[in-house]
C-alpha cells in the first residue's frame, strides 16, 4: 500500500540471520565436499552393497511407517468428525497432540518399556506367540514408534480436513438423505483425498529423516538407515569417505522427495491447531457408532501406552538418587544451557527473517518477490530439508582438521538446533509481526520511530508474548534432541538426551526410564507453556 | 489566512505522476498555505493516493510536492513538515494516551519538561483532561482521534492531513470533531488538507474543494462555490444536488 524505499536496518538484521544460517549450512557442505575431494576414489567405492541395502531400508521403513500411519488415520478422523461431541473428544485430541511435543528418544524408550524383551507386554506376548518374547528391536520396532508419532499428527491433520468442509454440506447432506456410503463418497472422500497426498508426504519425510527411533529401536546393521550409517561412520569406523557417500545420497534422497511435497503443497511445518467442530445433522447408525467407538479407542489405547509406559517406568527409576547424581545433574545443566542458548538463537533468527520479509515486502508493494525475500519467506522453511546429523557431520569433517571437535560440540548443538527450530519459530513470531506492521507502520514513519525505538516501544510489548511461545518450543525441541550432540558428545560434553542413550547402551534401564520421563515432562511443560502463551496473545 | 501570525505552508503537487498496479494518477495542485481545502471524489479518484504523496508513504515516479516553496520528494515521512490522522490506527494500542501523544514529541518518548507541559496543554485542549493513563481500547471512537488531535498539536507541523478521520463516527459526533479541527485551525493557522465523503462536512469547515475523479483534478475552487449550486458538473453530478435529494424522496415508498 505504502513505500518505503529507505534503508532499513529490517533487512539488514535478516541479511544477517540469513548469512548465519547460510554458513552453518554451507560451512557443513563445504567440509563434505573438502573431504569428499580428498579422498574421492574412497567416496566413490563406499557406494557398495551396504550402502544401497541401507538406502533401501531407509525407503521402505519409511514407506510402510507412512502406509502404517495413514491408513489408520483416515478411518480415526472419520470417526472422529462423525462425532463432534462425545466425553473425552477434547482430551483425545489433546492427547494426540503430545508426540509431536515428546522427544524421539522419550517415546522410543516408552515403546520398549511396552513392548521390549522385559516390557510389560513381554509376559502376554510370550504366551501369546508361545516362544520367548524377544523384543521389538527391528523394523517392528522402528514401525510401532513411528506410528506412535505420525498416527496422532495424521489424524489431527485428516480432522482438520474434515472441519474444514461447510456446515452447508453437512447440512445439505442430511436434507437429501444421505447414508453414511453416500456421504463417505460425496463428502468425507473427496475431502480426506485431497489432503492425503500432502499429509503422507509429510510423514514420509519425516520417516525418511528419522534418527533417533532407528538409532535406538533398530537394534543393527540389518535395520539402519542412511542417517545412523552416518552416525556410525563417524563415530565408529571413522571411515569419512562413507560418512561423504551417505551424506550424498541422504541430501539427494531428501532433496528428491521435499521436490515432491512441494508439488503435492504439503506444509513442511505441519499446524497442530484444530478448529471447532462443525456439527453433525445426521445421526449415525448403532453398527456405525460402535465401529468407531472401537477405532477411537484402539488408537487411544496405541497411542497412550508407551506414555503410560513411560510415566510407569520412570516412576520405578530411583529417581531422587538419579536427581542426586552429579553426572545427571551436570548434564541436565548443560541441556538447560544449551537449549537456553539455541533457543534464544532461534527466536531473534525468527523475529530478523520476519522483520526483514515484511520491510522487503512493504518495498516492493504489488512489484515481484526479490530473491532475498523469497529466502525470508518460504525459503526459511527449506533448512528442514537439510537433517541436522548431515549438518554436523559436514562440520565434523571439517573440525577435525582445525582443531577438536569436541570443543566444538556446544557452539554446533545450539547453533544447529536453533536454526532447525527456527521455522516452527517463525510460525508464532510472522503473523504477529505483519498484524503489528499492518496496524502501525504508517504511524511510525510519520512519527519518525524507527530502529531501537521502534523496537523498544512499538515491536516489543507486542511481540512479547509470540517471541515466549517461539522460545519455550525452540528450547522443548532442543532440550529433547539426539542429533547433533550424536555426534559431538563425548564425556566430558553430556546433555540429558545423550546421558540416557549412555545409561541405555549400559543396560542401566531403571536410570534410563527415569531420565525419559524426567526429560519428557520438562518438554511437555515446555510445549504446553508455548501453547498457552499462543493462545490468549492479544491482538 | 494565518489567524495569528503562527507559520502555514502551502501545498504544492507540481505534475506528479503516480501509478499503483493498474490505477494511474497525475495531480497538479496548489493548496493555499493557512486554508482549509476539503479533497472529494469517487471511490478509487485517489484522494488518499494524493494525501500519502504529499505525507511521503508513496513517492512520485515523477514529478514533485513541494511544501513552503522546498522540494521534498525525497524525504522520508518524519522529515516533512507534516501530520496525518488516519482513519483509524492512530494510536498504538499498548501506550497510554499521555505516551501516545508524546511520541509527536520524541520518537524515544525522551521528554523535558516543557514536552511535559505541551502534553497536558494538547490533553486539556481536546477535552481528554483526566484521561492520560487510559490505554487506547479504554476509550470511545470520537476520544482516540481526539488523542490523534493532540498529538497534532504538540508535533506543531505547518501541514495537517486529514484521511477521513471522522468517517466512523455519528453525524453528531462528527459535528463536534469539525468543529474541534476548525477551532485547532484557527489558532494555529495550518494549512490542512481534510479528505471526506461527506458534503455537509466539507460544507461546515472548508475554505476550497479539490475535486478528483478518475485519478486527475477534475475542478477545483472556493467552497461556496461548491455548494452553492453552481460548482463544476462532475462535482453536482457526485453529490446529486441536481435533482438529487427531491428524488430520493420522491422514491421513497409510501
């Protein structure tokens, strides 16, 4: 509407943040190329049987946890918009919206607290198949956790799809009679069928980029992925030409398949939101109820038990000798420093990208998006297509040779975690940032309060709260990664996560518990707190 | 027209040039210093387009607005000498009135004491005594463009503009508002440029009319003139006073 051609430190501050993410990206392409060149005929060899056996198991683990996932979902969403009003509907949603806020390494642990050798499904199970239960180490293993996460985040986003078709429809739909069939094909089908390929594609991706469960749950060589052959490559064999190999193929594996979701309009960042419920005119058959009711609960009851799990195993933990120990106290505190810091970094990365777009925006009026925006803009969202092990990897590689790697190992995990949280960031801090804009930015100009004064007394009483909720979530999802620190932990640089993977690989399986579930809820309450600043943000 | 030796500024848009997507406009225009001249037209003939050239939020593609004779296309908003009250986002929702007012003072709400002082006189003026600590969504429509007001005053600039600011109001209300600026008007003599659909409120305060149609200055002249039924035809014709009024009545049905 208005132009403002002058300079302005907006832009500068996201040219800024872009150049930070642009080096911790490049900086780790940079050391795979240069290690790659240094020992090419290595690189190229490592493409051997094993590798292409890793990079087929990454695909069809991931094919079968997105088949696993979404074909569910379809039929728990349905169920659950055919009954917008039951007890308990609010809490299920709620409870299906807390994956997305564990941490992979909590809820793996819960998925062999249920179904591990010593599970407490290990006695049913034992007697069910008549042998020894031997654990769902494996691909069982990788599959159960990977549903756990992406059944409930499929489920909610099919729902969304549903309730966004016009109370109108439905309606119209018990005017002319419809029967469940007919409203399934002309309806809920139609509906559900042009969310489908946005939302397997994201859980394929996410699959696809999974660490964590595989590393934990997949119990070998015989189910790893392209990610945990990186991680070992690294940290075991040290065998960098590989660790090039893999890299390669992860970047063109991921780049192929974000090309793809692209086309099919998937959001990368996925809204976890509902909307109310529209309600229903029609009331479903007794036969149709009861096959719901059974879905619903089915998922539930696949959903809460490795929570329940979880709290159940943590609770046998010693917990307040494990609270006691130095080694777990040291590491809580650097978990706590670190994610402090990454989730500081992400907030103000955040705040610059949505500030400089806006300026840019603003500048170019109806004129076409400039490259630089673009980066701003949509671009942000593409370092999710960069897996944080392929970043610290590259800068793996390329450490080694300045200097220790592991005096490195801060500096990564909060620079790398923060610019991986930086999208889902973005997400509280934009909206609230173009509102305020839209409101005030003629005003400032005419009243000459740009920079500090802007910030100091326009932008900051009213971004105060959106710039918490990019925090508290930025800081959960630190707090809760097994990425980075993988690879750049080591004694004497522990953080909770990396601790339990440590107290796992020791069969200290009691401490183990006890710190998932220590861990777990300290995310929780995190999200939650992120959650809640959202929700009651005045306008 | 300076009522009492205060400084005024006259308005010039010497063949400015302007396009916004497929809208082009074109404006040669002198607005006398000290007067008020009231800007009508249509939907879409740009009276706001010509407002945001001259308070700096859009810049020629050629052309240039001068104000006092000095060329200042290429100042940034705060750098003319010029005050705008919006039709609405005039304040900042989350500053008291007093602080909202205050940044006509400082745009780092760093005040002496004299800002101090100017603030209260502004407050007392427009009749918001009492109400310096209200926040903005504590107070009625009419009492946040009163604040916009007194932010008018204490910044002091020679040129006023006026985006319909009093377009949300009722017809009494917006009397009383008029009646505020013309007051305002005649101590501090600025020149103001006042944009307004409404007829009968350019009747009451202006001195000239600007009238715009299809982006371009299609008459202009003293208000008397226009209203009293012998304006330009484009402007009879906008206003319907040719039969206008009689037939709506005429319409009505019994």
């Amino acid at each position: 509407m208005h132009s403002f051609r002058r300079n302005d430190s907006r832009i500068t501050l996201g040219v800024l943040a872009l150049a930070f993410i642009a080096t911790l990206i490049g900086g780790a392409l940079v050391g795979l190329l240069a290690a790659g060149a240094g020992d090419l005929s290595g690189a190229v060899s490592a493409f051997d049987p094993y590798l292409l056996r890793v990079a087929r198991f990454t695909l069809w683990q991931a094919a079968l946890s997105t088949l696993l996932s979404v074909l569910p979902a379809l039929f728990v969403a349905r169920a659950l918009s055919r009954h917008p009003r039951f007890f308990g509907r609010t809490l299920i949603l709620q409870l299906f919206a807390v994956p997305l806020a564990l941490p992979a390494l909590v809820a793996a642990l819960g998925v062999l607290a249920l179904y591990g050798r010593a599970g407490y499904f290990a006695g049913i199970l034992s007697s069910a198949t008549g042998s020894d239960w031997p654990g769902i180490y494996g691909l069982s293993g990788i599959l159960v956790a990977h549903v756990f996460f992406n059944l409930p985040l499929a489920t909610r986003l099919f729902l969304e799809a549903l309730q966004a078709v016009p109370t109108d429809q439905w309606r119209l739909a018990s005017q002319l009679g419809m029967g469940p069939a007919a409203t399934f094909r002309l309806i809920e089908g139609p509906a559900l069928r042009q969310a489908l390929p946005g939302i397997a594609g994201l859980v394929f991706m996410l699959c696809i980029t999974s660490f964590t469960i595989v590393l934990t749950l997949g119990g070998g060589p015989a189910a790893s992925t392209l990610e945990v052959a990186i991680y070992q490559a690294l940290r075991f064999d040290f065998d960098p030409a590989r660790a090039v190999a893999l890299t390669a193929l992860q970047i063109a594996l991921t780049a192929v398949v974000v090309t793809l979701l692209a086309r099919l309009g998937a959001d990368m960042t996925g809204e976890s939101s509902l909307s109310v419920a529209p309600r229903r005119y029609t009331t479903p058959s007794v036969a149709g109820t009861a096959f719901d009711a059974a879905l619903i609960v089915a998922a539930l009851a696949f959903v809460a038990g490795p929570m329940l799990a979880t709290v159940a195993a943590g609770l046998q933990a010693d917990l307040a000798r494990l609270v006691g120990e130095a080694s777990v106290q040291k590491a809580a505190l650097t978990s706590i420093l670190l994610a402090f810091v990454s989730a500081v970094l992400a907030a103000v990365l955040s705040l610059a990208l949505a500030m400089a777009r806006r300026a840019l925006a603003l500048a170019r009026r109806n004129g076409p998006r400039s490259m630089l925006e673009f980066f701003t803009d949509t671009g942000a969202g593409f370092v999710l297509v960069v897996p944080p092990i392929v970043i610290g990897a590259g800068w793996f590689l390329a450490l080694r040779h300045l200097g220790s790697v592991f005096g490195a190992a801060p500096v990564m995990v909060a620079a790398v975690n923060a610019v991986m949280a930086m999208p889902f960031a973005i997400r509280a801090v934009r909206p609230a940032y173009d509102a305020a804009s839209e409101r005030h930015e003629r005003l400032a100009a005419q009243l000459g309060i740009a920079g500090w004064n802007r910030f100091r007394l326009i932008d900051w009483p009213v971004l105060r709260r959106p710039l918490a909720t990019a925090f508290a979530f930025a800081m959960a999802l630190s707090l809760g990664d097994l990425g980075v620190i993988a690879l750049f932990g080591s004694d004497s640089m522990q953080t909770l996560p990396y601790l339990l993977l440590a107290r796992m690989g020791s069969y200290r399986t009691a401490d183990a518990a006890g710190l998932a579930l220590i861990l777990g809820l300290v995310c929780l309450l995190l999200v939650f707190a992120a959650d809640r600043l959202g929700k009651e943000r005045t306008a | 027209m300076s009522a009492n030796g205060h400084k005024s500024a006259a308005v010039q848009l010497d063949d400015v040039a302007f396009s916004y997507g497929e809208a082009t406009f074109r404006f040669d225009a002198a607005f006398p210093a000290g007067a008020i001249t009231a800007v009508m037209g249509p939907s879409g003939s740009g009276k706001s387009t010509l407002l945001n050239l001259v308070a700096g939020f859009e810049a020629p593609q050629s052309g240039r607005v001068l104000i006092d004779g000095v060329d200042v296309s290429k100042a940034p908003p705060a750098a003319r000498p010029v005050s705008m009250v919006f039709q609405e986002n005039n304040l900042f929702s989350h500053l008291s009135v007093e602080r909202n007012v205050g940044l006509g003072r400082s745009p780092s709400l760093k005040l002496t004491a004299d800002d101090r002082a100017a603030i209260s006189a502004a407050l007392e003026r427009t009749g918001l005594a009492g109400k310096q600590k209200r926040l903005p969504r504590e107070l009625s429509g009419g009492e946040r463009q009163r604040v916009a007001l007194a932010r008018v005053l204490v910044r002091d600039r020679p040129v006023l503009l006026l985006d319909e600011p009093f377009a949300s109001l009722g017809p009494a209300l917006r009397a009383d508002m008029l009646d505020l600026v013309a007051d305002l008007h005649g101590e501090k003599g600025m020149t103001v440029l006042f944009v307004t659909h409404q007829p009968q409120d350019a009747e009451r305060i202006a001195d000239h009319v600007v009238f715009l149609e299809d982006g371009a200055i299609a008459a202009t002249g003293p208000a008397r003139d226009f209203f009293a039924g012998t304006g330009p035809e484009a402007f009879q014709r906008y206003i319907g006073t040719q039969d206008g009024r009689s037939r709506d009545v005429a319409r009505k049905p019994t």
